[in-house]
C-alpha cells in the first residue's frame, strides 16, 4: 500500500501541547498532530478529523491502537507488535487500545475492504503491511524532528529502543523528548515496503511477549458486555419462538407483571421480553408468561435426519445442477473415461459455536430516539453500528459504540448483532431506560446459528502410474452466504465461499480437477464456524487421498508427496510432520494417521496418534507442522493452533445438534458435551516459516484434525469413518 508524503496541519504544530500523534489516512497519507493525553482521539487538522494510530507522550509512554476485535485470539498483542516494532518502540512503554468506531476510514481491516471486521483469521494477514508502514513512517518522522532540532541532516540520525540517536556524535534524545521539541515537522518521504525493518533487525516480532490481555482477566478486571451496569439499568429476559419465523399472537403476562421488581412486559418480532430491575426477576418473569404462537412458519416441518438424507441424495445425483467452485484441466469430464472410478461419500453433521459467554448486548437510547450508546461484544464494530443505525432510523455518528471483550466467539459474534442488537435497543427505547439483555446457555443453544451439514462426494481415476489423473469433489450444503451475509451473496454466480473453501486442493498437482457445490434450502439458521470450509472439506478430501493411495499401491507420505511436486511450502509442512511424528513408527496396538490441509494462505500437516477399543477411539497425541508464512507472536499462535486441533477433536467426538419439527434437540452443555479435559491429547507444533506475508493461526488447527484422526483408525480397523462425529468407530 502506498503512502503519499507527509500531510501536516496547515496551522503547524501546536508546540509544546504534550502528545505527538500519527495516523494514516484511508487515501495512504499519513497526518500527525500534537495534543493532550486527556483529549479525545479526534483532531481537526486541515479540515478534517483524524484518528490516531499510536500517540507518544513526554513521559515516553506511547499507546498504540488497534482496529480488530480481540475475542481471545490475541491480535491486541500482535498487532500492536507489528507497528511498535517498526517504530522501534521500547515495548515496556507500549500501552494498547481498541478502537469502538472509525468515521473517518482510518483503521479498517484492509482485508474486509476497510471495515471494522475480525473474521477467519484474517486481522493479521489483512494489517501486517499496513502497520508495519504506519509505524516505520512515524518513526522517519521523529528522526526528521531530532534531525531538524540537532541541524543535522536525516540520514545521520537512527533510532534505538524508544530513543534517537546521532550517528556521528552519539547524542541521544528519548521519543518523550522528542515531542516536545518546538521544531515543526517538514514532509517526510513516503516509506515503501523495502526500506522497512530487515527481519534480521526485529526485536518484538517474532517473540514471546506477555499478551496484554491476560493480567486484567486473570485479575476478572476485563470488560465484557455481559459486566456492563449503568445506573437505572434494566435487566431483559427474553422468550423467544420455539421455531425460527414465528410470532407471538396470544401473550397472557398478570403473573409475570406480579413478580417483584418486573417492570415491564414488551412484544418483540419473534420473542417476548421481560424487563425488571435484576436478571433474576426477569427470568422469573419470563418462566410466568404464557405465550400462544403462530404455526405457519416452514421450519416446523425441518429435521436434521432428514436433511442429512436430502444432502446424500442431492450429492449422489449427477443430475442436479451444480455450481463450479473450481476447474482445472478437462475438470471432471476425464472421469467419464472407460478408467475405473474410485468414489467415497462422507458427510459432516451440524455444529454449535459453543462460546463460553452467551449473546449479551447493553443500550441506552437518547430521549429523542435518534441515538444511543451500546455496548457489545462484536466481531465487527462497523456492521454493528450500522444495524444500530438503521434501527434507530439516525446516522452513525449518533451510535457512541463501545466495543468490548469477548468470551468466545468463532463466527458466533458477527452478523447476530441482526436480532439480538434490535432487540436491545428497541427495549431501550420503549423503556426509557438502559437495558442489559442476556440470553441465558439455554437460549444459546436452541438459538444457535450453526454450521450446516454437508454431503461430500469425491470421485477419482488413477492413470497405470498410479497418479491421480483426475479427480472431482462434490458438495451438497446450504448456502451460508445466502443466509448469513445476504449483502455478500450473489446470486448470479452462486458462489458461497464459507462452504466451499478448501474444496479447491490447489496445492495438490492433479491435472484435471472440479469442485462443485449442490445448494440445498436451509433447514436451520446457519453460519460460519471455526475453520469454515476448510474443516470438513479437508477431512473428507484427506481421507479420500488415504484411501486412494491405497487403491494406487502406494503409502500415505509418498502419495502426497508425489501430490505436492509442485509445492514447496505443502512439501515442507508434510516433511516436518512426518519427520517430527516419526510417521509410522508406533506403540503395539496404535496407528498414525496423515493429513495435509490449509487454511487461506496457511499450510499445514497433521499426524494423529490413536487406538481404538470396544468403548471408540482414543487419540494420544497429535503433531502439527505449519507454515504460516511468518509468526508474529510463536506463544500465541502455538496457543491458537492447539486451540483449533481441540476445536477439530472435539466435533470428531460428540458435538452434534440436532433438531426436530424446527426445535435444536439440546439445551446446554450435559446434552451438547464439549471435549474434556481428561481427552485432551499430548500436542506438539513445529513452525516451517516460508517467510512469504503472514496468515492468521486461529483455524488452522481445525481443518487438519478430522482426517488425521479417522486415517489411524481406518489403519487400526480397514473402515474410514465417513461422518463426523464419528465416536462410533466406523460410524
């Protein structure tokens, strides 16, 4: 990305004001203030407001501001690494804040076209570039500052942890100092990407600096949106439709009203709230209505069984029209040949997000209902504005967003902000008061936005080498896009790529490839889940490959070794897993099992250790080899690849929903169980740096779990198992 020269204030520095801030423009510029620590981050410079990215303060404190959202992932730590180590920052000065809004374009992720958007770990692959400019043109602006005030030229002074220095002389002056001087700012020369930091001279990425997250929540000093308490709050329980489309049309509420400290009673489109004045007379509340339904909505005709048989049959026949996702070659035309077809049928079962912390949101609208203050804990500060705008019929500017902590999110936190952000402020509104609304694990779970099941067919011939010469994989599922992000959703092409990514296997040299999705309608809400597409479209590819080495006489490593020729970074992960995992070499009565995966711009190789006995399967250890290109932050990110391999486990074992006549069969989490500790395996990752652009770690654990996992057991006892969850052996 380009920056233009150095904007400054057609005023001049303000001297002596007692902070120096840098902020580039969404155009590429880059402008610079002084201020005071206690302003707000808004300066009028030139014309126009501007946030700023890092701001240094006379005691060398500098603070430095980050876009995404943090729900766990630790991105504000790494991204706040990114820029302090082009700014050759002291990182013990360095303080971190996140950003709730961003009017004038300045911190969006690059990567989702400029909003505020945290999704399939994309913050830091979106950002590095970006800040790594930020920070190093902030840092050529001190150095012209010192250079001006010492009357020496720029290209003798450098800069040292938090201090310039004089080259020549050896005079020293800390950043504090330095925004302090009287000396104006002259335009600096734009910095591009090859005279940034050699990686030879990082000091703060690539190493394991303390998260700054952890003390507050080790402390319980974090804010979540479910710890908000504003005076004259109200607390909102709602009951919501047994099934998704219906209404309430009969509400019968003397009981509720009767509990003390109920204030009020509220129909909403599709629930009926509670409001009072502590959570736990609004769930009292709640419990004493009596509520008549509509029964018109084509939900209640919906069945997870019979979605799982709609998706097998759509998947089977060749028939129905399918949506090419990606072709190479003759795609799947040379698999009409007189060579023998090798097919396989898998399928993946629904999923809920499971986050620790249920949907929660707090408003306080104006007198005047044009405008409110929110707080939220959201994977996207800009989509949740805009919703709190539109249903305020106002302007963004009369949302004050207050973004906060996250106790889980995995594509749970993006577009519910839909209903449950409406709710919330349409309870304000009509109250008068601030409301806290708080779905209880119950309403989680029957409410849950899941990801879909799917159906996978993959077909494949072998030329009398034994290499696959061609190969297609077919996907039947609905569309999550069409649903989820009906703005993104084009329905012309069709093509929903939180389904289908993954699917394309472009590291793998097969000359003649297509992957294809049959969009079947929805039976459930559905949406994004850890991994997206990459989870089981590489479980059911993975295990296809095993089972195609086989039918080529061939071992699993030197089959996809022969796949990836053409791939230096996929043969490199693939190596080091076999080489760290010892691949094959086993205790008495264990096996290991392979699989090679990817997520975005990330490569991986997976080995699982596993037995099996009459009670299922066992899995003792895993190793992952990754190359995400460069690691920010090791800790972190080995703490989110193993955060992802205990995701992928976990689906393996038990995590299923299900639903019957339109009703999510569970409700918490004895009947929706989670992995337990005591299966938690012995995990070891090795980093395969390729030094291309970074990619982000929090998915990457999944999409390389399932098939590692049902490869060993395919070894242990001749069956693949061709559904997750697969705690059945060969279910």
């Amino acid at each position: 990305m380009p920056l233009e020269n150095l904007k400054s204030s057609r005023r001049g520095f303000l001297t002596g004001a007692g902070v120096l801030g840098f902020a580039i423009l969404a155009d590429g510029s880059v402008s610079v203030f002084n201020g005071t620590a206690g302003e707000a981050q808004s300066q009028d410079l030139g014309g126009r407001d501007i946030t700023a990215w890092v701001t240094i303060s006379p005691d060398n404190a500098v603070t430095i501001r980050y876009g995404a959202a943090e729900m766990g992932q630790g991105v504000n730590t790494s991204l706040p690494m990114i820029l302090a180590e082009e700014l050759d920052a002291d990182w013990d000065t360095v303080s971190v804040e996140q950003v709730s809004a961003d009017p004038d374009g300045v911190y969006g992720n690059p990567g989702f076209g400029g909003m505020l958007f945290a999704a399939g770990s994309s913050s830091l692959e979106g950002y590095f570039t970006y800040l790594r400019q930020a920070g190093a043109q902030a840092r050529h602006i001190l150095v012209s500052m010192a250079a001006t005030h010492w009357g020496v030229e720029p290209a003798e002074v450098s800069t040292s942890v938090g201090h310039v220095v004089h080259t020549r002389t050896g005079r020293r002056m800390s950043y504090g100092r330095v925004v302090e001087l009287p000396a104006p700012v002259a335009a600096v020369a734009t910095v591009t990407e090859d005279q940034l930091k050699p990686r030879s001279e990082w000091r703060i990425m690539g190493t394991d600096v303390p998260r700054e997250d952890i003390p507050a929540k080790t402390r319980g000093a974090g804010l979540y949106s479910i710890d908000v308490d504003l005076p004259e709050m109200l607390h909102a329980a709602q009951l919501l439709a047994p099934v998704e489309g219906e209404e309430p049309v009969g509400i019968s509420d003397a009981a509720a009203l009767a509990i003390p400290g109920v204030v009020q009673v509220v129909r909403l489109q599709n629930s009926v709230a509670v409001l009072a004045e502590s959570f736990a007379a609004a769930l009292a509340g709640r419990d004493a209505l009596e509520v008549t339904w509509t029964e018109t909505s084509p939900f209640r005709n919906a069945d997870s069984a019979q979605e799982l048989d709609e998706l097998f049959e759509a998947v089977d026949d060749q028939t129905r029209e399918a949506v090419v996702w990606e072709s190479r070659g003759d795609g799947a035309l040379s698999l009409n040949r007189d060579a023998a077809v090798h097919s396989a049928r898998f399928t993946t079962e629904h999923v809920y997000h499971a986050q620790m912390e249920p949907l929660n949101a707090v408003a306080s609208v104006d007198d005047d209902g044009k405008g409110a203050e929110v707080w939220l804990g959201t994977q996207s500060q800009s989509v949740s504005i805009a919703i709190a705008a539109a249903v305020l019929d106002t302007t963004p500017d009369r949302i004050r967003f207050h973004a906060t902590q996250m106790g889980g999110a995995f594509g749970r936190r993006t577009v519910f902000a839909r209903d449950l952000l409406r709710d919330v402020l349409h309870l304000s509104r009509v109250a008068g008061r601030p409301v806290k609304l708080v779905w209880t694990r119950e309403d989680d779970v029957k409410n849950g936005w899941l990801r879909p099941a799917t159906a996978h067919r993959l077909d494949a011939v072998l030329d009398d080498k034994g290499n696959i010469m061609a190969m297609r994989h077919r996907i039947a599922s609905p569309s999550i896009m069409q649903f989820a992000f009906p703005n993104r959703w084009d329905p012309q092409s069709q093509r929903d790529l939180l389904v289908m990514e993954g699917a394309e296997s472009s590291e793998y040299a097969v000359a003649n490839f297509q992957a294809e999705q049959v969009i079947l309608p929805r039976r459930s809400r559905v949406s994004a889940w850890r991994g997206i597409g990459w989870a089981p479209n590489c479980y059911a590819r993975e295990c296809f490959i095993d089972e195609m080495a086989e039918a080529a006489d061939s071992d699993p490593v030197a089959f996809r070794r022969n796949l990836l020729r053409d791939s230096p970074r996929g043969l490199g992960v693939l190596n080091a897993a076999v080489e760290m995992s010892r691949f094959g070499q086993v205790p008495q009565d264990r096996a290991h099992g392979l699989s090679f995966a990817g997520y975005k711009r990330t490569m991986a190789a997976g080995v699982a250790e596993v037995s099996v006995d009459e009670n299922g399967f066992i899995v003792h250890k895993m190793w992952a080899a990754i190359d995400p290109g460069i690691v920010v932050h090791p800790e972190n990110y080995r703490a989110q690849t193993e955060g992802g391999i205990l995701f992928g486990l976990s689906s393996l074992l038990r995590e299923r929903t299900t639903f019957t006549g339109g009703v999510i069969d569970q409700s918490n989490f004895y009947d929706y169980e989670p992995l337990r500790i005591s299966e938690i395996p012995e995990i070891e990752i090795a980093f395969v740096e390729s030094g291309v652009a970074p990619s982000g770690g929090g998915e990457i654990g999944v999409p390389m779990t399932g098939a590692a996992v049902a490869n060993a057991i395919r070894v242990l006892t001749g069956r693949t198992p061709r559904n997750i969850p697969f705690s059945v052996v060969g279910a």
